[in-house]
C-alpha cells in the first residue's frame, strides 16, 4: 500500500490558498479604484459647478471619459509612487546619524507624498494644508524623544535610544502590508481616509480649474449671450453672461441640442481674460 504524504498535499492547499488570496486581492483592488475613479470624477465636477453656483441637483451625470480618466491618473499616480519611492530609497545613502535615519524612517514617506501631491495639484491652499501636516509631524518625530527618553542625556542619545527602540517593532513595507490585508479595521479606516483625501483634493482642483478656465462656448439668443457652462448628453447647463464685466448670472437653464438645417444652433468660441466671475446671489430674510 502507498502511504499518503501530508507535507506535499499541505503544500499544495497552501499555494492554492495563495493564489485564491492574491486573485481576491487583486479584484479587492481593482474595485477600490473604480469606485475611487467614479468619486474623484464626481467631486472635481462638484467643485468645478460650485464655481459658478451650481448645486448637485443639476449634477446628474458624470461622463464615462472622466471616470476613465480619473482611473488612469489613480493607477498611474499609485504605480509611480511605489516605483519612485523605492528607487529613491536605494539612492540616498545610509548615514548612521540618529537624525539622518529617523528622517529616512519617519520623514521620507510624507514628504515623498508631499511632493508627490504638489507635483500633481500645485495650488496654494493644498500646499498649507498639507505643509501644515508635514510641518507638525516632523516637530512631533524630532521632539517626542525629548519626553519618552527624559531619562537619557544628549539630544543625540536621545534619539538614537527613541530609534533603537522602534527597530524592535518597526513596521516594515512587508509589514503593513500584512496587517492591512488581514485586518478588516484598518482595511476599512484607510479606504475611508484615501476617499476623504481624494475627495477633498479632487473637489478643489475643480474649483481652481473653473476659475481659471478663459475659453468658453458662447450661444446667442434674443439679444442675449449666454455662456455654456456643463453639457450631458444632447442637454446643455447654460447661464446668461455679461461680456463687458465678465460675469455670469446664477440663472441657469438646461437646453436640449436640437438643429435643423434651416434653424442651426451655432456655438461661438470666445476667449475671456481672466475668466469670469459669478454675480452674487440674492438673499431673502
């Protein structure tokens, strides 16, 4: 009789148990960043309409090249993060200065998103917000060994007590990756922080985008111009402009596209310096 060898069947149940695992993963993941290229599509075109008055109720649609588009910067930003980083690590030289190595463990990944960040959306307001974060979070690594090694002396020791005492539980890249695909919480906090961050980022880079934009689509009618602001499909969201002021009226109306050869709508492209502003609404008490 053949004797049943349990090491080989183990081992096999293990690497099926794998690659189940890996193909969960990677459908785990692809669908975070559909979803994430559907969110960041939206926002954008939220604080894009924002702009100019407009609330979500007209925000019905969000077009499907938006959606692709916001999917291929997601992947592509997280892609080149992960290859940029890790060529950058085996670049940068390996003193054995307490300072230099707590900044290569504790600084290097904020400021590499930092720049990362300000390369993509370089805009004034992100750059307190998240310099700000950056600022307090170098100012608690390098001063919280003053208070947990109060009982050594030299700032230097100090640090390089607060270091070695990290070393024995530091979380390596291995490491987080670990705890994140086995711990549903975390899992779950940290999708919610990258929607919220992607949100917020998203949102005012529409914003700033709409009051940059000077190229408009223009459309006349009764002596009126009026400015397209959004289109969806055949429907237009247009709002009647002052050309000599150079500001909309939060007056907008939804038109459908319909031309017939002897009645065309015609569209003229007009170019506004400095864009336009919105005239301010009013206010009833």
């Amino acid at each position: 009789m053949r004797r049943r060898v349990a090491g080989k069947n183990n081992n096999i149940s293990a690497k099926e148990s794998s690659k189940t695992t890996n193909i969960v993963d990677v459908s785990l993941y692809i669908a975070i960043i559909s979803a994430l290229g559907y969110f960041v599509a939206y926002s954008y075109k939220k604080g894009y309409m924002k702009y100019y008055g407009i609330n979500e109720v007209l925000l019905t649609q969000i077009n499907i090249s938006h959606i692709l588009i916001s999917i291929s910067v997601i992947g592509t930003s997280l892609l080149s993060f992960y290859c940029m980083y890790y060529q950058l690590i085996t670049l940068l030289p390996k003193f054995k200065n307490p300072i230099w190595i707590e900044f290569r463990h504790q600084i290097l990944v904020p400021l590499f998103g930092f720049g990362l960040i300000m390369g993509l959306f370089p805009k004034l307001e992100l750059f307190r917000f998240f310099g700000s974060i950056l600022i307090i979070w170098v100012v608690f690594v390098y001063s919280f060994p003053l208070f947990s090694q109060r009982q050594v002396k030299g700032y230097l020791s100090k640090l390089q007590r607060q270091i070695d005492y990290e070393d024995e539980d530091r979380f390596t890249t291995e490491a987080i990756i670990y705890v994140w695909r086995s711990s549903f919480p975390i899992r779950a906090i940290t999708i919610i922080i990258i929607f919220a961050l992607c949100q917020y980022i998203a949102n005012a880079y529409g914003l700033s985008q709409a009051a940059k934009q000077e190229k408009y689509l223009s459309l006349n009618h009764d002596n009126k111009t009026f400015l397209i602001i959004d289109n969806y499909g055949d429907n237009f969201i247009i709002a009647p402009v002052d050309l000599k002021e150079k500001k909309i009226k939060e007056s907008f109306q939804v038109i459908e596209l319909n031309s017939e050869l002897d009645k065309p709508t015609i569209f003229t492209s007009i170019v506004l310096k400095g864009g336009v502003t919105v005239k301010e609404p009013k206010e009833y008490k």
